[in-house]
C-alpha cells in the first residue's frame, strides 16, 4: 500500500493506492464507531458492495447504503435528490460520512451531497475506475450537471481520505480504461514530461492491465495532482494554478454537452479536446506538428478519440462560453507553452479557436 497526502493544513488526507484495500479494515480505520452511508451504483454495487460493507462491519461501523443507477445521464438534481431522501429516511445526522463507491459519477454526486447535507458531512472516495483514481476522487471538486454546461452546480468539498483499490481495475470495462487513461496522460502534458516519455515507452502494458504499472501510474498521477491542489485548492489562481488540470476540459466539455451527456465518456472527451488544445497552440507557435502527432498517436494507443464530433464551430463556442474557466467574459484556455508545460491563455483569436475545432472534428 502506498500513501500519499494531500497538503491543505487542517483540511489534509491521505491517499491510499494498493491491491486488496476494499477487504483491509485497516484501510478503514478512521470509521471504526461512525454511523457510514454509502453511495453507489447499479454496476459496482454487485461486484464491491458487499466487501466494503463486511469490511466497515468488521471495524465497528453502523452501515446503510444506496444504489443509484450508472451513467452521466443520472449526474442531475433527481439522483442528488435520491441520496438526500436515502439520508433522512435513515436519519443520518451530521455525524454520519458519507462513503462514494464508484466512479466520478458516483463520487462528485456524493461529495455534493455530503457538502450540502445538513450543511456538510464527512466524505470518503472509494474510486473504483482509473479515472476516478487518477482524477476525480482527488481534490475535493463535486457537482452535478445542467444541461447548459458540465460541473456547473458544485462545490470543493475535500474528502477526509480516498482508497484506491487497484484490483478493481480488474473489473473495469476496456473502453472505461482508456477513458481514465486520458486524465494519466493529460499529468505528462501539463507539467511532468518524464512521466509522459515513460507513458510513451509502457502504454502497451499498460492497456494490457499489467498490475505494477498501473500502481504506478495511478500514484505518479495522483502526486502530480496533490502537488498542483496543494498551491490553488479553490482554483482561484489567474494565470496557471488548478486550472492547468483542465487542459482538453473546455473543448471536452462541450463534447460531452453537445452530443448528449452519456455518449461521450468523461476521458473519451477529454482525448479528443486535448487534441483541439494542442492545435490551437501548434496555431499559436508554441507546439510543432510532431508534437501534435506524438501526442494523437499516444491516444490511439489508449484506444481513445482523437477527433471531435462535428457539431460546428459556433456551437463548440456556444457550450465553451458556458465553461467555468470564463472570467470576467473572457475564456480562458489551457494550452500548452511546450510538452510539459501548460498555461492558461485568454487572448487567442478567435478565428484560430474556430480552425483548431474544425482540423480536429470528424
């Protein structure tokens, strides 16, 4: 087992990466005597449910639970309300944390819940996807969707810990895989190009579900994330900070808007707007065509999209206004300066926006 932590003074946790944890009480510790609800889905709660629940039994802890069902689509106000009713007809009260078995789905639907529930709760991440690993169950992000925009209702609220249990990738579809995959290769982008000529060299294997390097790949993924958190919790930084963990998000976003929450997954989104984000900086001088070819041909390594669906330029532009990173009216890009190191741009042209969406969609 490995053991990071996530650096925000009285608000730090640990991140626990290993094989076996869902059945290791001492993983759990922390809950033995708490009342725990936990938080999950049609499609995890058969295979992990039961173990979690022997294992939080085994420590001592009260346990309800709530099966939710799985997809995108259910990231409303309905499903957040489902977890409020599940809370109160169990009469949970403040004491009582919140546990989120799943995927990002599950874990940003139940970090909102645990955040406004009675006016914020304890939370734990027990991420069950290499997305959710890698990315969403760290950093204390939550929300739920609108139809307008992706994350737009949300608030930080950090989990106590996080246990990343890597056998159950063993589980995790092929297509789930590589949609997580594109959140590991977006760390050797923005600011570790080691881990992006290693990812390079082992991508193969990775596919392959070699168990010793996914480990590392989650826990160099999850240090690289716990380093950029720690300096901007709030994504409150003008230039860089947290943000720069969006590259690919503001075209990805409007993807998965676009055609219709579900049909894009998360990371297959992601892929194909990084794509986009790398043109537009090609366009702007900073990237050579090998680089955009290096980075494309990595993707299809992972089995991931590397254009966007043609919805038109003006309607990429329509849902990409709606994105959390416009200030002050102004949007504001993730690009990348060289591979390696991003930085966040508002004053690209729009004329290059549009032409960097159009080579990049089918």
């Amino acid at each position: 087992m490995q053991t990071l932590t996530i650096d925000l003074k009285e608000r730090s946790y640990p991140i626990l990466i290993g094989a076996g944890l869902l059945a290791d009480p001492s993983a759990f510790a922390s809950l033995a005597g708490r009342r725990v609800a936990i938080v999950t889905n049609e499609t995890v709660a058969p295979l992990y449910l039961a173990r979690l629940q022997g294992t939080l039994t085994q420590v001592g802890a009260g346990v309800t639970a709530l099966v939710l069902p799985d997809g995108e689509a259910y990231k409303n106000w309905e499903t957040l309300n489902r977890i409020y009713d599940h809370l109160l007809a169990e009469r949970c009260d403040r004491g009582t944390t919140i546990v989120a078995l799943g995927g990002g789905v599950i874990g940003d639907l139940s970090g909102f819940a645990a955040a406004t529930y009675q006016r914020g709760v304890p939370f734990i991440q027990v991420p069950t996807t290499l997305l959710a690993q890698v990315d969403s169950s760290v950093g204390g992000k939550t929300g739920i969707n609108h139809p307008r925009g992706k994350n737009m209702i949300g608030a930080f609220w950090q989990p106590r810990l996080v246990v990343a249990d890597t056998d159950t990738l063993n589980t995790l579809p092929d297509r789930e895989l590589s949609a997580g995959m594109a959140e590991v290769i977006k760390y050797g982008l923005i600011r570790d190009l080691p881990f992006l000529d290693w990812l390079d060299d082992h991508m193969e294997r990775l596919m392959a579900r070699d168990g010793e390097l996914l480990a590392f790949a989650i826990e160099r993924s999850c240090a690289n994330k716990a380093q950029v958190v720690a300096g901007d919790e709030l994504e409150t930084a003008k230039e860089g900070g947290r943000a720069l963990l969006n590259l690919g998000h503001t075209f990805g976003h409007a993807i998965e808007a676009g055609a219709g929450y579900g049909v894009w997954l998360h990371g297959e989104a992601v892929a194909a707007g990084t794509v986009m984000a790398l043109e537009l900086s090609r366009r702007l001088g900073w990237l050579g065509e090998a680089d955009v070819e290096r980075v494309s041909k990595l993707f299809e390594r992972a089995h991931l999209p590397v254009r966007g669906p043609r919805l038109g330029a003006e309607r990429y532009l329509d849902l990409m206004a709606h994105d959390k990173k416009v200030l002050e009216g102004r949007l504001r890009l993730v690009l990348l300066k060289r591979l390696g190191e991003a930085m966040t741009y508002a004053e690209a042209p729009m004329s290059e926006i549009r032409a960097a969406i159009e080579t990049c969609c089918e």
